[in-house]
C-alpha cells in the first residue's frame, strides 16, 4: 500500500466542488480544505506507485478547478494512534 499526500490548488469559486469530486474518487480516503498555500490536501491510499501516477495526473488533475497538484509520498506513519494500536495487541482489559 502507498500513502501519498496531493497538494492541490483549485480556482476559487470551485474549491468545493472540487473538493467534492476528488474526495469521490476511488483511491482517495479524504480531503481537507485548507489556508495557507494550497486549497486542498488530499490524502491517497493505493497499491502502488503506479496507481499514485495513474490517479493524480489523469484522475486529480482533470476534475474541473484544479488548476495545479503537488505529490508527496509518505514513508511512514508516525500517528500516535498507530503507535498506541501496536502496544495493545494482545492485551485485554
């Protein structure tokens, strides 16, 4: 499984559309608007790096606003749930 996290600029009176049609996308676990640099923060779960590339330029890229996407691929998950899941396996209360 590959985690990316897809940076997106949208033009400004599209931001929830936008929003709307890459959070129903397959592969796409959850969109954030945002303030600061982009508009959008998508983050992406898929099998692969292929899949990664399929997905952001010919699926992302294209939903209508989306003027500029950036990617970045997640090497691990630090998430103090993850951490707090793995101590308790096992244990019972």
């Amino acid at each position: 499984m590959v985690t990316a996290i897809v940076m997106i600029d949208v033009e400004a009176d599209r931001i929830g559309e936008a929003a709307q049609a890459i959070a129903d996308l397959p592969g796409v676990d959850q969109v954030y608007s945002c303030a600061g640099d982009v508009d959008l923060v998508a983050i992406v779960s898929v099998a692969d790096h292929a899949a990664v590339a399929d997905l952001v330029p010919s699926r992302i890229s294209k939903v209508p606003g989306v003027t500029r996407t950036v990617t970045h691929i997640a090497f691990r998950s630090y998430s103090q749930r993850d951490t707090a899941d793995a101590f308790s396996i096992g244990l019972q209360d």
